[in-house]
C-alpha cells in the first residue's frame, strides 16, 4: 500500500524556516559562553555529570579539567578540583571528551593525542 502525505503550503513552509532561523541566529550556545574557572575565550567543550548527579566535570579549550559539586555550585560557583593538561610541545591540547568513574574517585579526560585519568583529591 502507498502512503500518500498531504499537500505542503509553501508559505508554512517559509514561515518555519523564517521561526527556525530567528531562534537560532539570536541563541548563543554554551561553547560561546564564559563559564567561572575557564580561562579561554573559546569556552567548554565538554560537560559530564556523575551517575549519581552530585558532580560534574567541565572541560575547556584551555585544557583544564573542573570538577564541580551540583550543590555547592548552586550557592557558590567554584570548581572543587582543577586539573591542567600536559603540554603536547608548546601547544596545549583541548579537552574534548570527559568521564567520572562510578564511585567519583577517577576522573578521565581527552584531548589531543591523550587521555590521561586522574585521583580525585578527598
């Protein structure tokens, strides 16, 4: 059997494109953002929560890795950890993917050519 789909208004068409574009070009997305502790104007790449939601990781263009409580952060923005990437030459690598491992005690981050696991300070 064949399914046939209704005919399309050209001018709902154009109105729908016309709202998708206002939105979009007038939304500034996180990546654009500054956000406390980062210290490049190219922002986060990389945000990841705890499974039991009481931390998160941010990772940034300049290589820094914060760790955050979702408690605290409500009350007081200040990461509870800072961790720095290794320089790969003069250059140092963005951080692009992030984990926290199930009991919080780990932490992993990627950038560059490396991934590098981390102690959470108690």
């Amino acid at each position: 059997m064949t399914q046939v789909d209704p005919p399309v208004d050209d001018n709902s068409i154009n109105r729908s494109i016309g709202i998708s574009y206002e939105r979009l070009s007038s939304a500034q997305p996180l990546h654009c953002r500054n956000i406390v502790g980062h210290h490049s104007n190219k922002g986060v790449n990389a945000v990841e929560f705890s499974d039991d939601s009481t931390f998160f990781l941010s990772g940034g263009s300049d290589g820094r890795v914060l760790l955050w409580s979702t408690h605290q952060e409500l009350a007081a923005p200040s990461p509870i950890m800072v961790v720095e990437s290794v320089k790969e030459g003069n250059e140092i690598p963005e951080i692009v993917c992030l984990g926290l491992s199930p009991d919080n005690g780990r932490i992993f981050n990627g950038g560059g050519k490396q991934i590098l696991i981390h102690d959470v300070a108690t």
